[in-house]
C-alpha cells in the first residue's frame, strides 16, 4: 500500500488563499469609517457610565438579596 506523496499544489493554493485573504481584508479595512477622537471620547464615557449603573445595579441586588437570606435563616 503506498502513501500519497504531498504535493507542493497544495500548498501553494494555501497560501495564495491566506495572502488573498488579507489582501481583502486590508481593501475592506480602508472602506471602515472610523470614529473622530471626539466620537471615540463620547462613546467610552458612554460606555463606563453603563458599566458604572450596571454595576450598582447588581451589587444593589446581591445586598438585597443577601440581606434576605440572611434574615430567613435566622
């Protein structure tokens, strides 16, 4: 029984395939618009004061509930 030797077709349609991919990738990277610093700015303070109010929000409800548990257990 003989084994297939590999052949060199193989990989070279590999790496045509990955080059082609990044070279698409970078196209499509150009195509982005990207945020202003001003936007970026915006945003991030946007998104820390959601994570600030969701973040008391559950450390509201885990006292709560701590809380309630304790007092049934006693």
């Amino acid at each position: 029984m003989t084994v297939p030797e590999t052949t060199s077709t193989n990989e070279i349609s590999t790496v045509g395939k990955v080059t082609g991919f990044i070279k698409e990738s970078k196209a499509e990277l150009q195509k982005v618009t990207w945020p202003t610093k001003e936007e970026l700015f915006m945003n991030t303070i946007v998104v820390l004061i959601a994570v600030v109010l969701v973040a008391v929000c559950i450390w509201v409800a885990d006292t709560f509930f701590s809380v309630l548990i304790r007092s049934i257990l006693r």
